[in-house]
C-alpha cells in the first residue's frame, strides 16, 4: 500500500509536470507568434535553457542531498513562481528568454528532490514507487500537451504565465502536508533491499552508465522534435491547439509505456530491450520531423513514444536501485537529461545556420548524432 506521504507527493509531481508542460512545451509557440522567433530562434533558445538544466539540476541533487528535498521543493517553486511573474511584465524576447532559463534553474531544484523522496525508504517496493512516479509525470505530460494548445487559444497567451504560477503555488500548500506526513512515517523503521543484487555488480554498474548514455540521447531527440512542432504544425496546416491535440501522441506512447514496464519487469538488466529501445527511437525520430502526413505523423509517434517510455525508465530506476545518495544520484539523472536537451537542439540550430538551404539538414544531423549515441552503448556493454 503506498503511504499517505507518497500520495501527496505524487499529487504534487502530477500538478508541477502539467504546469512545466503547459509553460515550456508552449513557450514556442509564443515566441514564434509574439517575437517571429524561427526554427534557429527556438532551437538556440532550447538549447539554452538545455545547458542550464545540466547545471541546475546536478547542483539541485547535491543541494537536496545536503540540506533536504523538502527545502529544496520550497526554493524551486518560489523561483518559479518569481519568473513566471518576472514573464507576464517584461515582454521583450531577451527577458523572455532570460525568464526561461531562471524557470528551469527552479525546476531543476524540484525533480530530483521528488525523485528522491519517492524513492528513499521504499525497500523492495523501489520498482513500484519508481513505476508510479513514472507513469504520474508521463500522464501529466501527455493531457498537459493535449490541452494545453486548446486552452492557450481559449485563455489567450497570458496564460502560459499565469496558470503555471497559479499550479505552482497549490503545490507549495499541499507541501507542509506532505513533509509532516513525511516524518511520521520516517519515525517508523524501514527495512532497505538493494534489488541489483540480482546481477553482478560490475553489470549493474555497466547497465547504469548505458541508460545514462541513452537518456540524453533520447532527449537530444525529443528537444530537438519539440521546439520544431511550430514548424510541423505550419507544414501540415495545424492550428496551435490541434497540433497540441495531434502532437501529443507520443507522450501518450509513452504512459503506455510506463504503464508497461512498471508491471513488467522483464527488461531489468536486459541489453537487448535497451538497445532495441534505442534503434526504435532513431527510426521513429526520422519518421516524426520527416513525415508528410499526420498519418505517418501519428505512427512515428506511436514508436517515438514507446522508445523514450524504456529509456527514461532504464535511467531512473538504476539510478535509484542504489544503496545511498539518492539525491545525487536523481541530479545526475537529470543532469544527463539537461545534455539531451542542450545538445540536441544546438546540433540542430549550428546546422541550420551553417547550412540553411540544405533540405533537411537539421534533422540529418541529430540523427547522426543518435547514431553515435547507440554505437558508445554498443562500446560499454557488458558481454557476458
């Protein structure tokens, strides 16, 4: 049975996940309408804000890890809250983006500590806490993106800052709940179980580093694809809110997925399931940004969003199967989250500078780069 504490946490992981979507995911869509920010624009403004996720989120699992993922959840939602606020009175494209990047500095504070308390004190029960975390964020992804573009053009653009903000400050009073409930139930002993005792530890070590070479890759890819959905929308003559309703399949691809690998856990450990996983995710990544009909648009997702579902769950589950430091552990994680997201759009945004009449030439080269990205999983698995 998940305990009272647990449930609340999740609550608030469900309400910050819908509430980063809605801003982040739609932040393009603004730009693009409100600035004429193009495809290098979004891109470059992307891979910005993906560099300081890589610092933000390390330094938040180390800050969670030394003065508590409580206080840290604090911090992260006034700095959201203050940006968000900072957004609806500074509209010009430079506070715009100035504004992204202190937003993700206050998210980056929030994951790992969540993360973290999810999964502290879950003995053997870790694959379930970690399958409901999952599953949580991945169904406040998907109704976030699916509604998100329906109630912009209802609520106007204001929106995209004032409805985070109002989310975020219901997390911050179910918090003091949650953290009371939370020390009644750390008062209770809790008998730990270390489920990587299942393979050698040399393997488990391997298995870590692979699914922590693979989540930035699969972010590299969705990084890339989101911040080009403005442009996907445009080609195939989509509004702002039926592209979030079309577009969205994909990260409902990937609940189902979540959904899946939480029940069965026949992928621990298991290289192929990972490397197949990746392959898909390269194949599918052509399919979505190339496609030149919703048709194929929705079939590239359906596999986009199965691939991403593995690779992210591989990444945090054997990050927190771990004895100890589970806070740096979860900075970590989304620190390699940050690399997906810097990297992916960069490569796309120098190429289409350096190369703009070339057909295609953004896409070509991020799946080179995914490309790479399988083969070094290729060089650090374990063989036996």
């Amino acid at each position: 049975m998940i305990s009272p504490a647990k449930v609340l946490f999740y609550l608030i992981e469900l309400i910050n996940c819908y509430a980063a979507v809605y801003y982040s995911n739609f932040l393009f869509f603004y730009l693009r309408s409100t600035f004429g920010f193009g495809e290098v624009e979004n891109l470059l403004t992307a891979a910005l804000g993906g560099f300081v996720y890589i610092i933000a989120a390390w330094q938040g699992g180390k800050l969670a890890q030394r003065y508590g993922c409580i206080r840290m959840i604090y911090i992260g939602g006034g700095v959201i809250i203050l940006s968000l606020t900072l957004g609806m009175v500074l509209p010009t494209p430079t506070a715009q983006i100035m504004v992204f990047c202190l937003w993700t500095v206050g998210v980056c504070f929030i994951w790992p500590a969540l993360e973290t308390l999810i999964s502290e004190r879950s003995g053997a029960k870790l694959a379930k806490m970690v399958g409901i975390y999952n599953v949580t964020w991945a169904a406040g992804s998907a109704v976030g993106y699916f509604t998100a573009g329906i109630l912009i053009e209802k609520l106007g653009m204001a929106s995209l800052f004032w409805l985070p903000l109002g989310l975020t400050a219901v997390e911050l009073v179910l918090l003091p709940c949650a953290a009371k409930l939370l020390k009644k139930e750390n008062d209770r002993p809790c008998q730990e179980e270390n489920l990587a005792a299942a393979v050698c530890e040399a393997d488990a070590k391997k298995f870590l580093r692979m699914a922590w070479i693979a989540n930035p890759f699969s972010y590299v890819a969705i990084n890339t694809v989101i911040p080009l959905i403005p442009s996907i929308a445009e080609k195939l003559s989509l509004s702002t809110g039926m592209a979030g309703i079309v577009c969205s399949l994909w990260m409902f691809a990937r609940l189902v997925a979540f959904a899946a690998f939480w029940r069965w856990t026949g992928w621990h450990y298991r290289f192929r399931w990972l490397a197949g996983s990746f392959l898909l995710l390269i194949v599918c990544f052509f399919g979505l940004l190339m496609s030149p009909s919703i048709g194929l648009l929705l079939v590239a997702q359906v596999g986009f969003g199965l691939s991403v579902g593995l690779i992210y769950y591989s990444s945090l589950y054997y990050s927190m199967n771990v004895t100890e430091n589970h806070g740096s552990n979860a900075g970590l994680h989304e620190a390699m989250i940050g690399v997906g997201l810097f990297v992916g759009p960069a490569v796309g945004a120098a190429t289409l500078y350096l190369v703009p009449t070339a057909i295609g030439i953004g896409v070509w080269s991020v799946g080179g780069l995914l490309c790479v990205g399988f083969s070094s999983l290729l060089f650090v698995r374990p063989f036996k």
